[in-house]
C-alpha cells in the first residue's frame, strides 16, 4: 500500500505536465481532418494555414481557461501586522570593533633543477 502512493502522485503529475501540450498532440494527431474542416482559412489558401490557426486559437482558449482558475488574492485579507520590522543601524554609527583577520598560507612549491634543455647539435 506505502509503495502505492508514489505511483499514483507520479502519475498525477505526469498528468499536470501533459495538460498544456495537449493542444499541439491533437493538432499533430488530427492534422488532416483539422486541415479539411476546422480551418478558419480555408477561404485563403495562399496563407499556406494547414490549421496552424486552430491550433493557436485552443492555445489562446486554454491559457485564458488558465488565467479564470486563477484565485483573486485580495491583500485587504491577509494584513501583514504580526511582522515585525528590524532596525537598521546606519553605517557611521556602528561601532569599529571588526577586526581584519586573514592569514596567507603559502602552499606554492616548486622544484628546483639547474640542468637546462639544449637541442641537440648539428655536427
């Protein structure tokens, strides 16, 4: 039962992100019936439309769907009372305690050879 739920919430997601592309898996699996009888430019063959038109105008129609289950969040509600506001101590008047503390620690280190490369020579 434990592992039940993660399949199903997998699954709804899996859902949620399918939703918006919906629209465009219609258009591409009924492109010629879309083509044929839903084109708004049927009239207009020069706009090489091949439905493309649908498709926008169920785009448009779910992202204003969207936008209606939207909530309307009214501020007036949720008064911001309960916070409480810090105080900011201007810069001049903060007191010069701090301290720079930073150490260099040299780790370089490097070999010393005093054997130099000379090419060969040509005799």
């Amino acid at each position: 039962m434990v592992k039940f739920y993660p399949i199903v919430f997998t699954l709804l997601y899996m859902v949620a992100m399918v939703k918006p592309v919906l629209p465009v898996f219609d258009y591409v699996v009924n492109h010629d019936y879309i083509v044929e009888f839903l084109c708004i430019n049927q009239d207009k063959p020069e706009l090489n439309c091949d439905g493309k038109c649908y498709l926008m105008q169920q785009l448009e129609a779910q992202k204003e769907e969207k936008k209606q289950n939207l909530p309307a969040i009214d501020l007036q509600e949720y008064p911001i009372g309960f916070v409480s506001f810090v105080a900011i101590v201007a810069v001049s008047d903060a007191p010069k305690i701090l301290k720079k503390t930073i150490s260099y620690s040299n780790q370089y280190s490097f070999l010393t050879s005093y054997s130099y490369f000379h090419p060969p020579s040509v005799s």
